[in-house]
C-alpha cells in the first residue's frame, strides 16, 4: 500500500480527481454512487474546503481509497514505532453507520 500525505483540501481533491480518472469513471457517476452532486464532486476536486467530510469520505471509498491515520502523539505515547503502526479506518463501517441514522 501507498502512502500519501494529504495536507490541504487541495490535496485530497488532486487524489480523488486522479483516482477517479483512473478508473475512467465521470464526475457525475461519482456523485451520484456517494448521494452528491456532480457541481459538488467538480468543487472537491478543485479543493474547495469546507466540504461535509462524511461526503468526502465516501467518495475516496468509492474510488478505492483507504485512509488510515498516524498520530504520532499517541504512537510515541504507546512506545510502539510509527513505520511499524498505522491504525485503519473502516470507511465502510462509517458509511454504514452514517446511512443507519440518516436513511434515504
């Protein structure tokens, strides 16, 4: 797995702009699949911040992006090596969650 650092909103709109031309899906397609719209999906992409993060969220699970978090208070707080731990995040599991208290 590849490790990239996202930094700005900017920065995760380049990655899901990327991934999703990866996998020669459109904006529209995208937004409709995470429950957005495609002017929202164009917006992220270009970085505007802001953005509601259950959304973004969704949208980098549905290109096939994990996130997963150091935080290397904690990390170093455990005495356990950062390059040797990286928490996951189970978007799916938040999705789920988020979908049971706000159902359709």
């Amino acid at each position: 797995m590849r490790s990239i650092s996202l930094r700005t909103p900017a920065d995760i709109g380049a990655l899901l702009r990327a991934k999703r031309r990866e996998l020669n899906m459109d904006q529209a397609t995208l937004a409709e699949s995470i429950g957005a719209s495609r002017l929202w999906v164009s917006q992220i992409e270009r970085g505007k911040p802001g953005a509601n993060i259950g959304l973004v969220l969704r949208a980098l699970s549905v290109v096939g992006i994990t996130v997963v978090g150091i935080d290397e208070k904690v990390t170093k707080s455990l005495e356990i090596p950062s390059d040797d731990w990286a928490p996951t995040i189970d978007i799916n599991a938040i999705i789920n969650q988020a979908r049971e208290k706000n159902p359709k």
